[in-house]
C-alpha cells in the first residue's frame, strides 16, 4: 500500500475510534440510524485527502459493483453541472475560493439541500460509506477540535449544555494528522484547497507517486 494511503488508513482508524467513543457515551441522545439523510443534504467542504480516499474507493466499488460505481459518476457529473454556475470558487477545478472576502456569504447561501452523489436516493445509504470523508465520520455527536464542537440538529434534543459537553470526546489527535496527509495529499493531486465530493467524483484524480510520497514513511502496524 502506498505511504500515503497507509497513513490515511492509520488517520480513519483513529477518528473512527474517537466517533465510537462518543456514540457509546451519548448513548439515547444520538438520532443517527441508517436511513437518516439530512447529513447528506446540503454541501459540505472536504480536504484533498478526503477527495483521494473517495476516488480510491469509488475506484473499489467500480470492481466490486460497476453498475453501483456508474450511477454514483453520473450523480456526480449531474452535481458539478448543477453546482458549477454558483461555485463559490473555480468550477473548473472543483476547488473553493477561500481567500475571497465573499466567499463566507457565498458558501452559506450556496446549495444547502443538494443531495450528496454517494448516496443512493433508493435506500437512503451511502455508496461509498467506507471511503467517506472525514466530516462524514465525525457529524452527529460532539466531537471536539480546537476546544469546540457540535452536534447534529437532530441529536441531543432536550439536553442541556452540560449533557452535551459531558458526552464530548477529543479528535486533537487526528488534527496535526489530518492536516499533515492533506498537504501531502494537495501535492499529490497537484490541487490545493478545499473542494466538493461531487468534484472529487465527477473526475479523475491522478494516481499515487512514489516520488511524492518519499517523505511520509509508513505508519507504525500497531497503531
Ligand atoms: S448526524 Fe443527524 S442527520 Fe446525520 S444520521 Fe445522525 S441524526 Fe441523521
């Protein structure tokens, strides 16, 4: 396996195990069940990393499930032409134009209930659940970052701060990771910045460099 691809197995199995933590103290508070879609509904920015993990595994599914791969391409292409006339960035690259001053309002006001291209509309689970951002991963319970975090809508109703702050669980650790892979990962692609899942879907990313990846040596096998 690719180093890159090494340390992004080691980076899901940590917030993976930081989101399993927090599932299992918020217990009742937690609405998520499979089924539930409102977290698919509306864009969301993913990193390069996140865009890398989702074409390797829409790249698996096409293996296992062509016809399945196929219509998640198709969603795809039919999000980037409907996305494409309000990107709030460079619809060319798919990647968001962060450092315009405009780009907050821009951002909020730009398709908050557009469907996700991973998820299948018929039963309402995600396609490529096992290759899903990190976003993904973590929204619903309070998962913290930088001394914040925030729960879904739909969770922790009727909880007061103090319920909630007590269920939270760190993702500290798999920050300095995250935005290490990233950087390797903007190399890699030859994109920097953030961007969409129907962009990372809609094209063809290039595939790993050995050349690009001989900083990052493979993580530890028991971590
Ligand atoms: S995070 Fe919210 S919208 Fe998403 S599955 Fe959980 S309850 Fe449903």
């Amino acid at each position: 396996m690719h180093a890159l691809e090494s340390w992004d197995a080691q980076l899901v199995r940590i917030v993976d195990a930081a989101t399993a933590r927090a599932q299992a103290v918020s217990g009742h508070w937690l609405a998520c069940h499979p089924g539930c879609t409102q977290c698919c509904h509306g864009v969301f920015s993913i990193s390069q990393m996140d865009a890398i993990r989702l074409r390797r595994g829409l790249d698996e599914l096409a293996g296992t499930d062509p016809m399945r791969a196929s219509a998640v391409i198709d969603r795809a292409r039919q999000a980037v032409s409907r996305l494409s006339p309000e990107f709030p960035g460079d619809p060319a690259t798919g990647i968001f134009a962060e450092s315009d001053p405009a780009f907050e309002d821009r951002f909020d006001a730009f398709a908050n209930d557009d469907p996700c291209p991973a998820l299948d509309p018929e039963s309402g689970l995600c396609d490529l659940y096992s290759a899903r951002p990190i976003a993904c991963r973590t929204f619903g319970p309070p998962l913290e970052t930088r001394g914040g975090f925030a729960v879904c809508e739909l969770c922790f109703v009727g909880a007061t701060p103090e319920e909630v702050a007590r269920c939270a669980v760190s993702l500290d650790e798999a920050g300095a990771l995250e935005e290490k892979l990233t950087a390797a990962a903007e190399q890699l692609s030859a994109r920097t910045g953030s961007t969409l899942v129907a962009f990372a879907l809609a094209r063809e990313l290039p595939r790993s460099s050995p050349d690009l990846s001989s900083g990052l040596q493979p993580p530890p096998e028991s971590e």
